[in-house]
C-alpha cells in the first residue's frame, strides 16, 4: 500500500521555504507560489509540489557556491 501524500499549510510551506508568511500570501496573489489547492476557504500545498517548485526556483549562480 502506497504512502497518502502529505498535505501542507501556509504556515508549513513558508517554515519549509524559510520565507515569511506574507511572502508566501504575496506570491499565492501574484501566481508566482508552489501549486496549491483551496479546501473550503484555506490553501493547502502538496510537500512534493513545493519541493519540485523550490527546486526549480534556484538561481544558477548560487549552485556554484560549495
């Protein structure tokens, strides 16, 4: 049996990012977030999404670093 994805708050999704929380809402309304999904009235955000969406925001010159 496969392991259910786990699902992510704001609150947990700007701790994993170590961005403010208003960060976080400023990207949510611009379009610039991880995916997300609204249940009711609350934004919730798949721990994989986010992943693969930090790891596709990460500037080429700081991978240089050691």
């Amino acid at each position: 049996m496969t392991k259910p994805e786990e699902i992510l708050t704001t609150d947990e999704v700007a701790a994993l990012l170590k961005v403010p929380l208003a960060t976080l809402y400023q990207w949510m309304s611009r379009g610039e977030s991880p995916p997300y999904y609204k249940i009711g009235r609350y934004a919730r955000f798949k721990r994989s999404e986010v992943i693969a969406w930090s790891e596709s925001h990460v500037d080429e010159p700081s991978r240089r670093l050691p």
